[in-house]
C-alpha cells in the first residue's frame, strides 16, 4: 500500500510538471502570436515593391503607345533602359508586346531584373477604358524568382482627370535563402503628376486598395490601405500613406511617414505601442 501510495504522488508530480511546461508553452506560443513581428513586416514589403514595380513597367510600356497614338506623333520614356527589348507583333485588334530583360538589367531606380513580361491589350487607343494582360516568364527582381500574371483595368482619365489603372495580380516568389510566398490582390494606381513628361524621375501615384500575402508557412495576412500611399518613382520607398496588416484576430497598422524619402516607418500594434522600423526594400 505504500508503495502504491508513493507511485501515486510521483505520478502526480511527473502530471503537474507537465501541464506546467504544457501552460508556459501556451503562453509563449501566446504572446508570439500577440503582435506581427518587425521580420513578417519586412518579408511582406518587399513582396508590395516587386508586384509595384513590375505593374509601373507595364504601365510605362503601355502609357508610351498610349500617349504617341492620342497625341499624334513621337513619344519616348526614359524609364526603361537600353538593357531591354520590347517587340511588338500588331493584329487587328490587338497589341502583343513581348518585353524582355538582359541578365542584371539594372532600372534607373536601382532594381535589378531579368527574364520576360509578356504583355496584351486591345489595339483601339481610342478607348476610355481597357484591359491589360500581362504574365511573367523567368523572371528575376532582385534575385528572387517571380511568378503569376495579373490585370489591370486602365482607365485613361478618372474623375480627377488622370490616368488610373486598377491592377489584379496573383503572384509567387521564391527569394535566393528558399523563402517563398504567394501575394494576390486588388490596387488602384493613380497617376497624379508626370504623366507624359517622358522623364521618370517626375512620375507620382496615390495607391489604394487591399492585397493578401501568405508566407512559405502557410500564414496568410491580410493588408488594407487605409490612408493612400505615396509612391514617388524618384524614390525607391513608399514616402507617406497608411498600412493595417492583419493575421487572423492580430492587427497592426505601418505609417509610411511624411513624405520624406527614407526605408523608415512607424510600426504600431493592437496595444497601441510603436516603434520606428526599416523596411528592407532590398537593402
């Protein structure tokens, strides 16, 4: 019966130690599930920057036979450097463009690609509104491999009077470490100031709109802007504008500043507590 009785209380102390581990497990799993982590922030922009930046090089492309058509003659930007290659095959109611990159071709913002954007849309200039179609074939941005396609519904004036395109793209990545991540979504690109100067460095847009982006884990988040952000081609980061990420019942928002052009913002989580972070953007 002692013996019994001492099994017992052992078995007791082994169950009570346990559910002590099992209770400081749950409560560390607890607090790294309270707050959206300064890393998943970062991961989750560069993500934004690809699928910006591979939609402003489709906009380029298409704003140039856009503005020679409407204003009848000769047009040229300058974003697209000599390291690429753009043919285009005509039908009689469509453009096909085939926009190819050399190996490390480097855009005049820093970014360096390669690989093929194949690009369509209806040969009509005329049009208020039209789509553009566009797929991605081995293509690079900065070392991390791209895939996916997208849409983008191009009006030629809004109600402010400037160009608009309101883009639909569902893309993969795979960064050089294994990383990987999947982003889709809908944003509406104003363009508010630039628009046919045929210099880059002016161009300006308002982005609005909603994205998700789920990790290599299977962890998705949701992104809504809430105050629009402020893209300055002449800067390669978001310089003013408002962010909430989500992870299930966990929020946090990202202020992209006032205006400066920096790789700073101020994080702050459901609590309320903030802290000025630096976005990677490939740095």
């Amino acid at each position: 019966m002692k013996n019994y009785l001492k099994k017992l209380a052992a078995l007791s102390i082994i169950g009570l130690g346990v559910l002590s581990c099992d209770s400081e497990q749950a409560d560390v799993i607890e607090v790294q599930e309270s707050s959206i982590s300064v890393e998943e922030i970062q991961l989750s922009d560069e993500a934004d920057l690809i699928s910006e930046e591979v939609t402003n090089i489709v906009e380029d492309v298409y704003a140039s036979d856009e503005i020679s058509a409407l204003s009848r003659g000769p047009y040229n930007s300058d974003y697209l450097p000599d390291c690429v290659t753009i043919t285009t095959v005509v039908t009689d109611t469509t453009v096909e463009k085939t926009i190819e990159f050399e190996d490390g071709c480097e855009l005049p913002n820093g970014n360096v690609v390669s690989g093929t954007i194949k690009l369509s849309y209806a040969r009509d200039m005329e049009l208020m509104t039209k789509t553009l179609n566009f797929s991605l074939e081995n293509f690079v941005f900065n070392d991390v491999s791209i895939e996916g396609s997208s849409s983008i519904i191009r009006t030629r004036s809004n109600g402010n009077g400037n160009p608009q395109s309101e883009a639909t793209a569902n893309f993969e990545a795979e960064w050089p470490d294994g990383t990987s991540a999947s982003f889709s979504g809908t944003r509406t690109r104003e363009w508010i100031e630039g628009y046919g100067t045929g210099f880059w460095g002016d161009n300006v847009f308002l982005i609005t709109g909603n994205r998700t982006f789920t990790n290599r884990e299977g962890t998705t988040y949701s992104k809504e802007i809430l105050v629009p952000l402020r893209r300055e081609l002449a800067c390669r980061f978001i310089v003013s504008g408002v962010l909430e990420i989500s992870r299930g019942d966990v929020t946090a928002t990202l202020d992209f500043g006032d205006g400066t052009c920096d790789s700073k913002g101020i994080l702050t989580n459901a609590d309320g507590e903030s802290q000025e972070i630096n976005l990677r953007r490939f740095r």
